[in-house]
C-alpha cells in the first residue's frame, strides 16, 4: 500500500511539473501561418505559437476578431513578415494595448518592388496587395526564410536568454532544410532550359520566386482574376497560351467544366492545381508546413513545366 501511495505521490509530480512547463511556454504571436510555422520551428518547446491569419485564409483582407486581439495582449513577442503584408497590425497591436517587441522576420533581404501597378485590371488576387511599393512575399524564396530564420533567433534570444543556445541550434536545424530543399529546387528547375521555364498565374505572389530560381511567372492577359472568366477572357488567354507556347497555367478561380474544356480542346492545356502563395494548408492537405508547402507547389510546378 505504501508503495502505491508512492507512485500516486511520484505521479502527481510529474503532472505537476508538466503543467509548469507548459505554463511557463513563452506566448507568441505570429502574424499568418507560413510565418508561426517558421517561429515554431525555432522556438521548438519553450515557446506557444499563436497563429492570427490561419491555414488557408487571406491576410491580405483579414478581419481581427476580439480573440486575436486578445492573443496580442498576451503575448511575449509578436513576430510579423513587415513589407506592408499586415497592413491591419497596427490596429490589432492598439487594440491590444501591446508594448513588447514587434519583431519584421523580412529585415535586411533584399526587397522586391511589387509587380502588377500597370496592368491594374488583372493584376492581383485582390486589391489588397496594393497597399505599398514593397511585394510583400518574400517567403516565396527559401533563401529569404533563412533571413527570417536568423531574425527569429536573435528576437526570441534577447527575449529568453536562458533559450539562446536552443534557439540557435532549432535554427541551424531548420536552416539546413531550407537549404536542402533550396538546393533541390534549384537541380530540379536547371533541367529546364531558360525558354521553357515560363508560366501563367493570376498570382502575383511569385516575384521572389521566379527571380531566385529563374522562372517567368505572367499574368494571363485580359483575364480577370477576381471572378470567373468570361468566355471573351477565355479565348484572350487561348491566344495568350499559343502566342508564348506556354503549356504551364494555374488559373484557380476558373471552374467551369465547360471553359476549362474549351482551354484543353483548343490550347491543348490542362490546368495546374492549387499553388500555395500566402497561406498554409490545413493539417490534412498537402501544404501543412512551409517546407511542404514549398516542395508541393515546386511539384506542381515542375509537372507542369514539362508540358511547355
Ligand atoms: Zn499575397
């Protein structure tokens, strides 16, 4: 009996200390999922990533609710991905009445201008991309999220220097995939010569993308990208498809069987699946990290390069 009561007493503190620990994870806000996955990884234990734009969802026109706001009260450290993506974070941070640290992932990669001022009428997924002159979607290149990894690192460091080593080791560790999966991106795309690697997307979310690995993304011209194409787009974006012998295009907001048909029959393509740009999947979808969110579209896209 008095050995039972032993292990009961044994039991109990070690629930007890598990529940310490896990009240004693340093709370963290990450402003959209692509960037809470890369705190994740390199806070590992110590820290609780709270995401506010989640999986599959669109910061470019989120709307805080009260339970974001609440989250930002609370927490320790709020990492964003700066470059104007989270125009509405300032607002959220007031609201919070937050005074920590507000750490920009993106500080000191080399910035992109956003593309697409021109051709207003079929530039982005929407109008929210339009905030600043900066493109904001830098994480399109893993080479960038090497950056965001380091910015991580000294953030959370200077906030929990008992964590130092730690993070800088989660760092190292997570830098070292991204640099596995840059290098195969990079052997997979040379098998391409130069005049094959071309694309249409009504993105405009692969700047950096394109730029780092050498690929022409281009607007389907005269396609509207925030509604179903006309029939008159569609044959706009046949013409398109035969003048640059692009066999390469992702067009998601397109779904009727009776255009995309028409699109297979006379411009002899058939549609690219879903590109992740700005937003995870959910967990049982195919882009639930950022490191399986990067090698699935870089699938997609390669599948679809061999048809040009
Ligand atoms: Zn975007």
């Amino acid at each position: 009996m008095k050995l039972f009561r032993q292990i009961l007493l044994i039991t109990a503190m070690l629930a007890a200390q598990a529940a310490s620990a896990a009240d004693a994870r340093l709370p963290v806000v990450a402003s959209f999922s692509i960037l809470g996955d890369i705190v994740a990884n390199v806070g590992g234990d110590r820290i609780a990533v709270t995401t506010l734009v989640g999986p599959d969802q669109d910061a470019h026109v989120f709307q805080p609710a009260p339970d974001h706001i609440k989250s930002v009260a609370h927490a320790k450290l709020v990492v964003i991905n700066g470059l104007g993506f989270e125009g509405w974070m300032e607002r959220v941070v007031q609201s919070a009445n937050y005074r920590g640290d507000i750490v920009v992932a993106s500080n000191g990669i080399a910035v992109r201008d956003r593309v697409g001022d021109e051709h207003d009428d079929h530039a982005g997924h929407d109008d929210a991309h339009h905030h600043g002159k900066n493109d904001p979607h830098a994480w399109q290149n893993p080479a960038n999220v090497v950056v965001y990894t380091r910015n991580i690192v000294a953030a959370l460091s200077k906030l929990d220097p008992s964590g130092a080593t730690v993070y800088r080791k989660n760092g190292e560790t997570y830098i070292a995939k991204l640099n596995e999966l840059d290098r195969w991106a990079m052997q997979q795309f040379a098998q391409f010569p130069d005049v094959k690697r071309k694309v249409i997307t009504s993105h405009d979310a692969f700047e950096y993308f394109g730029a780092h690995y050498q690929v022409r993304f281009l607007a389907p011209q005269g396609v509207s990208t925030d509604s179903e194409p006309s029939a008159k787009e569609v044959a706009n974006l046949i013409r398109q498809i035969r003048q640059e012998k692009i066999r390469a295009v992702f067009i998601e907001n397109m779904s009727s069987p009776k255009l995309l048909q028409q699109i297979s029959k006379e411009a002899g393509v058939t549609l690219g699946g879903k590109l992740y740009a700005d937003a995870l999947s959910q967990a049982d979808g195919p882009a639930p990290t950022y490191l399986k969110l990067m090698r699935y579209n870089i699938e997609q896209l390669l599948a679809q390069l061999k048809l040009n």
